[in-house]
C-alpha cells in the first residue's frame, strides 16, 4: 500500500525526466522486456528473420534501447534463457 508520500516521490522521481535515448541507456545491456505478437506482426518488423505462420504467438525478448534479443514460440526457451543470463525482466505499462 503506498501513502501520499511515496505517491509524490513518484510524481518527482528525477527518471521521469530522462528522454527515451537517456533511459534505454541506463539498462540496455541489464534489462530486457517480453512483448507478444503474432507471426504476421513479427514477418512485418523482421522480414529476414525466419518466416513464421501469420496466426502463430512469437513471444520476443527485447533490450530497454529496442534491440532485439531474443525471438520464440516456446516461453520455456525464453525462461531457459533468462536463467542463464545476468539481465533482469521489466514489465510496461
């Protein structure tokens, strides 16, 4: 349960101020986040990865600067590999 001063030192918190570049720098190479999509989506953003079947789930594992880790439609594959790296996983909100 958060009081009426951790809810203001949210408000202020100085990484609120940071531009996008400043922030992805902070953790690019530490922080990754899991985005899900579909196959039709993942052929469109990545035309010369592996082709996957337009109603397939690719589940990526992404840097905080973007760059793309990790590609699979198997989450265990995604949690193997999470397990063997010193890199932390974020959620979005």
């Amino acid at each position: 349960m958060h009081d009426k001063t951790e809810t203001q030192n949210l408000d202020t918190n100085p990484l609120k101020a940071l531009s996008a570049a400043e922030f992805a720098a902070l953790g690019a190479e530490s922080v990754v986040y899991l985005r899900t999509m579909t196959g039709g989506e993942f052929n469109r953003l990545f035309p010369q990865g592996h082709a996957e079947p337009d109603d397939a789930t690719v589940h990526m594992l992404i840097s905080a600067d973007g760059t793309p880790v990790l590609a699979s439609d198997n989450t265990a594959a995604l949690e193997e590999w999470l397990e063997t790296r010193p890199v932390g996983l974020v959620t979005l909100h």
